[in-house]
C-alpha cells in the first residue's frame, strides 16, 4: 500500500497526542494508496483498546466519501506492545473485512513503528507498505 512519509508522521504524531491511551482514525484512498488521515477519539480512553463512537464514525466516513475515496483502512497505536495486531484487534476487525490495519507502536518512543495487516478471521497477514 502506497503511503507518504507525511501520512506516516500524523499517524505517530496523533499516537504520541493520545498517550498513555490508543489513539485510532480512520484512512481513505483509492484502492492501494492512502490519500488522507481522519484522526478520531478514542472512545474507550483506555490504554489497551480502542472504539470510535458511532456519530464520529459517520462523520469521519461522510467526509471520506465527500473527497470521492473509498475508507481504505483504520489505524490505531499500541503504547507499550509491538506493531501486531493483539487478540483483541483481531475481534474487532470482524466488523470491517477489507479494511488495512494501521498499528503504530510507541513500545520505543524514540523509534516509533507502523506496519499493515489485513485481517480475516484469525489469519493476519503482513501488508507491504511502500512509503513515499
């Protein structure tokens, strides 16, 4: 998936915002490229999961389709774990499929890491990231 390095900044720039808590968002784009950052609240301020409220959620995807793209993923930061998708993660994204999921992790806040996944049921696999 094509990204930008200014993309990749706002994504560890909102996770450093919202620590200790997960910070999440959602992504549009078209297709295999990422176009624009929608960052949301964390509707469960909690330092191991994350929710979007419904009216947020609605909004965020309105603007999304305004732009003409598509919600190509939803991202969201681990504060003291891996960039991996935790069980939890893998429940949640039952409810979104086709979704790419963003993890940036601040387990080294001086080395923050991003990496992708798709995932479906319980297989998660890894989603090359070309940053641009």
């Amino acid at each position: 998936m094509k990204v930008a390095q200014r993309q990749i900044d706002e994504m560890v720039e909102h996770a450093r915002a919202d620590a200790p808590n997960e910070c999440c968002g959602l992504i549009g784009g078209a297709a295999d490229e990422v176009q624009s950052i929608h960052r949301a609240a964390n509707a469960e301020a909690s330092p191991f999961r994350y929710s979007v409220a419904p009216r947020e959620q609605l909004e965020i995807m309105n603007r999304i389709d305004e732009d003409g793209q598509e919600m190509v993923g939803i991202y969201h930061s681990h504060t003291r774990t891996p960039a991996y998708p935790s069980q939890t993660d893998i429940n949640l994204a039952s409810g979104w499929p086709d979704a790419v999921y963003f993890i940036v992790s601040l387990e080294h806040d001086d080395e923050p890491v991003v990496r992708a996944f798709r995932i479906n049921g319980s297989t998660v696999e890894d989603v090359d990231l070309q940053i641009t």
